[in-house]
C-alpha cells in the first residue's frame, strides 16, 4: 500500500497519485516501444494472409486414408499456425507510416469454429477463408502498380516522334514513296507510248497498228507485274510482325512465379535454400516446383485457387505417381503447415521422392 507521505528518489515529498502517473507513463513508454519493435512490412503481412488462406484450405478436404484422429490433430495444428500467422493485435508498416491492425475478429471465428461439433463447423470455415481471401484481394490492389495517368499535350507529341523517328518506321515510308514513284512513271510511260489520236480518214488505220498496240499493252502489263511481284513481297514483309503472346504471371499455393520461371529454376533455389540450412523453406520450394513440373506436363492444371489437396485428389487415378506425390504432399503438410522442424534426412528423402515421383 502506498502512503501518502512517501519520498521520491531526491528526497522530497511525493503523494500516492504522483506515482501512480509515474508508473502509468512508464507503463505506456514499454506498451510503446514493444508495438514498435514488432512492427512488419505491409508485404510480410500479406505473404501471413496468403499463408493464412492456404493452411485453411486444407481443412476442408481429408483423404480417405485419414483417421479421424489424424484430421483433428491437422486440425489444431492448422488453426494454431494461423494464430501464430495473424495475432490478435500487430502492427504494420508502409513506407514510414505505420497501422496498427486489429485480427480479434478472426481469433473469435476460429474459437467458434474449434467449439462447434456440427454440419455448421465447415460452414464457419468457408466464412472465415472467403473472408481472409477478400483482404488478399484488397492487397493486392494496393500492391498493383498505379496507372491511368494521362500524358500531356507536349508528352505525347513527344512520343509520337521518337516512334515516327525509328528505323522499321522510317523505312515504310520510303518504300511506300518509292512504290508511289514507280507507279506514276509506269503510268507516264503508258501515255507517251499512247500519243493523242491525229484526226485520220476513214479506212486509213490498218490492223499492223492495232496489233502493235495491242504488243504494247501486254508488255507494259508483264513489266508491271513483273515489278509488283519483286516489291510487293519486300513491302509486306517488313509489316508482318509476329505478334509474341504475352504470358501472364503464376500463382500457384499462394506463391506468385514469374512467366519464365520453370521447375528447374525453382528446384534450384530449393536445393540452394537447403545449403543454408533453410530446409522447411527448401521442401517448399520444392513441392512448388513438383507441381510445375506436373502442370506442364499437362498431368494437373495449375489454378490459384487449387490447394495441394486438390491437385493431389487430381492424380487419384494416375500410379504410381499418386502415391509418390502423396508422400510428398504429406511431408509438405508436416513442415509447412505442421511446423515440423525439417532436418537433413527429411530433406534428402523428399529430394530422393521428388525424383522418384518425376520418374
């Protein structure tokens, strides 16, 4: 109990209330200090809601060789990695600038959907995904490059002479001017082949001159296609440009892949992961580049939206290669999900089933 008479470290008098402001300032300088110091990218937050969405996924399908107590083990395992993913109270950080943001309503949500024992449970899930799923949506709209932004008068007058001023532009037009010259020759040539008709007595043209007009006009017809064959060809050539198909970016578990990123080049940033000791993130990466692997062998069809149940459930009639996949999907589980500490051995038998799987 505090007296009213108490001393201060100085020596001099101090009532109860001045310590207990005291002790209040100090408390909000710890509470201060703690939410700064555990304050995340707004990017790490949504790779958390991304994570969040995958592991919840999961809970909505079993295999058929899963018990019952297996499920629910996989059960409270998952909802307390996405507790651990998402807490009740963090802070976020942008460019400076930092929210604090509130996931109570999400912790309410799993402790009704790990308390109810009805048809209702899945519903509950279903909920709470599409809900996580609708802020990933939102994020990536913050995320997404602004654009829209109109050009000037000057801007745009400005780029319409640099295209006008490039090479391939440049050399249309003087083979369009050249054709243009070419054909008005040709027609000038024509004239001077054809004078203007001298008024002649009746009877006085004899059939030479009409076969010789008619010799004229067959040749002067042959040099102009003769001509048209020979520029004609050059003159489409260099406007017929393959249009290159632009391939659009991959989503596959949550992870976005670049267009040009293949199964080689992720099995390699897995096998590099493992040299560092990464070995949960290596399995990862791994089990990502199986399934791209599979999906351009045209076994399974890649989706943003499929999780790694669904493209399990997708290879149920194709064995081997079913029960391949599966213990690597099961080891995935285990330390990704499972939060399973991953060593050597683990990564050397997933290394040695991803080979035997592809085989």
């Amino acid at each position: 109990m505090l007296r009213h008479n108490s001393l201060l470290p100085d020596g001099r008098p101090a009532t109860w209330w001045r310590l207990v402001a005291r002790s209040f300032v100090v408390m909000q300088v710890v509470l201060l200090l703690a939410s700064v110091a555990h304050a995340i990218s707004r990017s790490e937050y949504h790779q958390h809601i991304k994570q969040a969405v995958t592991a919840l996924d999961t809970l909505s399908q079993t295999d058929e060789n899963e018990s019952v107590t297996a499920f629910e083990a996989r059960d409270t395992e998952t909802v307390n990695r996405v507790r651990q993913l998402l807490p009740r109270n963090e802070t976020v950080e942008k460019s400076g600038a930092k929210v604090n943001v509130d996931n109570a309503w999400l912790h309410a949500e799993l402790d009704r959907y790990v308390a109810e024992k009805t048809k209702a449970r899945y519903e509950l899930l279903k909920a709470i995904t599409e809900r996580l799923k609708a802020i990933d949506d939102r994020l990536n709209d913050l995320e997404a490059p602004a654009t829209g932004k109109a050009d000037d008068k000057d801007e745009a007058n400005r780029k319409l002479k640099e295209i006008l001023s490039r090479p391939e532009y440049a050399r249309n037009v003087k083979q369009e001017s050249a054709m243009t010259r070419l054909i008005e020759r040709l027609l000038k040539w024509l004239q001077n082949l054809f004078p203007k008709p001298k008024p002649i007595s009746p009877g006085s043209a004899g059939i030479i001159s009409k076969i010789a007009q008619i010799v004229v006009i067959v040749l002067a017809l042959g040099v102009i296609g003769f001509a048209l064959t020979k520029l004609l060809p050059r003159l489409f050539r260099g406007r017929r440009t393959p249009k290159k198909r632009k391939e659009k970016a991959r989503i596959v578990l949550g992870e976005r892949l670049e267009p040009d990123q293949s199964a080689t080049d992720l099995l390699s940033e897995a096998e590099a992961l493992a040299r560092r000791g990464e070995l949960r993130a290596a399995i990862r990466r791994a089990y990502i580049a199986l399934l791209v692997e599979l999906g351009d062998r045209k076994i399974i069809s890649l989706a943003q939206y499929k999780t790694n149940r669904d493209y399990l459930r997708a290879m149920r009639e194709v064995e081997p290669l079913y029960r391949n996949v599966k213990q690597l999907t099961d080891s995935f589980e285990l330390h990704w999900y499972g939060l399973a500490q991953a060593d050597e051995t683990d990564w050397l038998t997933f290394r040695s089933a991803y080979d035997q799987a592809l085989r």
